[in-house]
C-alpha cells in the first residue's frame, strides 16, 4: 500500500497546474476589435446588383437577406469583384478581391479601357460593413497610380480565391494566369506581407492547377483543384500530394474539387466527377487521412433542387450543408442539404426569404462556434467530454480541436469555458429544458477542477490510512 502514498499529491499539482492554465487561456482569448459575427452567422459574396458587388448576411432560419459592405454600406475602400470570404477568430469577414484589369472585353467583341484596379484582401466589420485593405497588388502602370500603393511585399496575389486563417497567418491560394505558377501563400495581418508557402520553387510534387477553396489544421493545408481533385500542403516545406482524386483514394468517382470544408472529423468537398463536365457534380465526404470518398449530394443521390452551376459551400454547426448556386439552368442563391440523406432545399433565393435581393452569389461563410467540439450547435459538457476523450491526441481535424492547431489540449478547453452555454445562431434543441443558473466561464473551469482535486484528495487520505 506504501507504493500510493505519494499519487495523490502528484495528481493533486497536475490538477492545480491544469487549473491554473485554463484560467490563463481564457482570459487571454482573442477578442474581436470592432464588430465580430455571431455563431451561425451567413455571410456571401455577391453581385447585388450592375456595377455594385458586397457582402450580404443571410438569416439561417428565414432566408432573408441584409446588405453588410457594398458602394454604399460601410466605409474604407471600395470593393471590385469580392469573391471569396471567410471568418477569422475575431470574428471579421476576410474577403478577397479579385480587382480588375485595364483593359476588359465586352459581349460584342471590342474592348474598353477602364481605370485599373489591383486584387486585394479585405478585412470587414460585419457590423458596420466598413472596409480594411489588409494586402494589395501594386499596379504596373506607368506611372504607378497613387490611388493603389502597395500593401506588403512579396509575392503578387495575382487571381486569388479564398483566403483562411489558421493561427496567426491568412493561407491563401491563387494563381497568376499562368497554369505553371499557381501557389499557395500565408499573408501577414499586421503587415501585409506575402510569403511562398508552396509553388514554383518551393516544396516538391504535383504542381496545382486551378485551386478553389481552402481548409487546414494543425501543418496542412488541402486545397481543392478544380482539375486534379484534393491537394494537401506541407505549410512547412511547401510539399504537395494529390490526397483524393483520379487514382487517389477510394469509393465514388472524383476528378475535380472546387470548394472543401472540415466538420466533425472529416473534409466536405464539391466537386465534379467526370473531367470537365460540370454537370457531372457532387458533394463528397472525403477522409483526410485517405481520401477515400464517399456521395453526400448530387443529381441522383437526395432529392430537392439540384444545380449544375454549383461551386461553394460551407458547413453549418450540426452539420447542414450550405450550398451556393449560381448561374446555369435556374436559380441563384443557397440551398441547404442534409448530410445524411442528401435531400435539399431552398434556403434563399429570388422566391424564399425577404430583404435586398442578389443577382449572382459567389461564396458562403457560417460564423464557428468555437468550443463545440462535437459540432451540435452548443458549448456545454458533451464539448468538455470529447475534448477530454481526445486529450493530447494529435492529428488533422480532429474533433476537439477547436483551433485547428493538430492538438487536443488545454487551449481547446479554454474554448469550452469562454464559450461555456453558448447557442449557434440555427441551434435548435430536441427537448425542451427548464432553465437553469448559468454559471461563468471561468468558475464553471473551477467548479470542474475543484470537483477533480476533491476526488483525488478523497482518494489519497483513504489510501493513506489504509497504509497506516
């Protein structure tokens, strides 16, 4: 019995040094400067009407549609062509801006010339829509035009088409028109600056061709292409392998990707399934360890609206799918599809939900909910369960962790306790409940630690006088 004499103290300090971490991480969580997006929040990007491109949020639930930045909502410079978006930790929109060239054709043939605008990344407040440049082209003309200085140094961002944040860096995937020179680069949010990540000259395999959208965790990125399926990216040595496409990873046919999101553990991917037919599209779960495949969503799998002009997507909490039409044979707008069955429907578009209406929608974004670990739409202790089930694993999209960071640990837990009750925005519980006291963040992490000392405790004085 001697041998149990000294456990209890030990578990005791860990327990303390775990408190003690916690409470440190939850009072140093990124909070959001300005305005910052609600949890299950839609933001797109959108041609809202001629001459006027911008980003509208849309009501999960109703559908209905509000202006957020555009010509005339929001302050900073004007946007061009906003193309693809997403929500950093803060909770700001990142919005890339694909600008405009000199010299554009028209429908007839001729070209006009137009005042040149360089591609850009924004940064928008979502809720006064006011505009931040964070990296910016420098234009080559000559003279250069002082109305577009250089924001950054590094490589150009040339045709960019998402950009997300993983950590302290903006990942970003673009290309410069020529086939031979697509990459993959991190930006600076402080200083604009552009670093080669991956791409000519840096990092060995496939070359992408034509990269669409973007999910990383812990030190990889997969980039979906639009001809060569799924890459993942070393973020260390710029390393590129094809995960899942043509003779890569098993199960349903897959040839292009055009958007990837990460829910619960696993990457959901739009894609195409026959080699430049974009009829031929679907939604895919695809394993990121295998890239094995299996059909979510496409014109014979599920029933509801389908479209074959389809491209974007994003994953609500508890798993619904968002999915952006446009163009084509039909509508233009969003649907929403049930993973589980595939089956759709509208969600808004010209004849389902109210407000200012859009012409074209280009991408989608849903606003985290950071601490749900298990993705149901909540923070309560199923969250601090799977965390705790998964501690200290390491891998890719895990579920438990939060940040993305390829660890389960107390910065994951930390999530939990500032997070500690809250509801996405389309949170709907099966059972109603009574409502009960609501305890804070930072004392639900003590009430828990506490709880664990006093067990450990218990434990060692019986031991104790068991040895005695």
């Amino acid at each position: 019995m001697l041998r149990y004499a000294g456990a209890a103290p030990n578990r005791i300090a860990a327990l303390l040094f775990l408190l003690s971490h916690l409470l440190a991480l939850t009072a140093s969580l990124p909070s959001a400067l300005g305005g910052s997006a609600s949890p299950g929040d839609i933001f797109v990007t959108a041609e809202i009407s001629a001459n006027d491109w911008g980003i509208m949020q849309v009501d999960p639930v109703t559908g209905n549609r509000t202006i957020v930045s555009d010509n005339t909502h929001g302050a900073g410079a004007s946007f061009t062509a906003p193309v693809g978006i997403s929500i950093t930790s803060t909770g700001a929109l990142l919005v890339t801006d694909q600008g405009a060239p000199a010299v554009q054709p028209q429908p007839e043939g001729s070209f006009v010339q137009f005042p040149a605008v360089p591609t850009r990344v924004f940064l928008v407040d979502p809720t006064t829509g006011d505009r931040t440049v964070v990296s910016q082209d420098s234009l080559t003309a000559t003279p250069p035009d002082p109305s577009y200085p250089a924001i950054g140094i590094g490589p150009p961002i040339g045709e960019p088409t998402v950009a997300r944040q993983l950590g302290n860096v903006y990942l970003l995937p673009a290309e410069d028109g020529l086939l031979n020179n697509v990459r993959l680069m991190g930006i600076n949010p402080q200083t604009g600056n552009r670093t080669l990540i991956s791409g000519v000259g840096r990092g060995a395999g496939a070359f992408m061709t034509f990269p669409g959208g973007i999910a990383a965790s812990g030190n990889t990125a997969i980039v979906a292409d639009a001809s060569k399926g799924l890459f993942a990216i070393n973020l260390t040595t710029g390393d590129r392998a094809i995960l899942s496409g043509a003779g890569q990873g098993a199960g349903a046919h897959f040839i292009g990707g055009w958007d990837v999101a990460s829910s619960a553990g696993h990457l959901v991917v739009s894609g195409s399934t026959l080699n430049g037919d974009q009829s031929a599209f679907g939604i895919f779960e695809i394993d990121p360890l295998t890239g094995n495949r299996t059909v979510i969503a496409d014109g014979t799998v599920g029933t509801g609206p389908w479209q074959q002009d389809v491209y974007t997507l994003a994953v609500e909490s508890g798993g619904t799918i968002l999915l952006v039409a446009n163009g084509g044979t039909g509508f233009d707008g969003i649907l929403t599809v049930d993973p589980a069955t595939g089956n759709r429907a509208f969600l808004s578009d010209a004849t389902h939900g109210g407000g200012a209406s859009f012409m074209r929608v280009f991408d989608v974004a849903v606003a985290p909910l950071p601490g749900d670990a298990n993705g149901d739409g909540i923070v309560n202790g199923q969250d601090f369960a799977q965390i705790a089930s998964q501690w200290n694993r390491t891998g890719l999209f895990l579920v438990g962790d939060n940040n993305s960071d390829g660890i389960v640990n107390g910065q994951d837990m930390a999530l939990v306790a500032s997070n500690w009750l809250t509801v996405s925005a389309n949170y709907a519980p099966a059972v109603s409940a009574p409502a009960v006291a609501v305890p804070e963040p930072s004392t639900f992490v003590l009430l828990l630690v506490t709880a664990q000392l006093s067990c450990a405790l218990s434990m060692w004085r019986l031991r104790q006088s068991c040895a005695k």
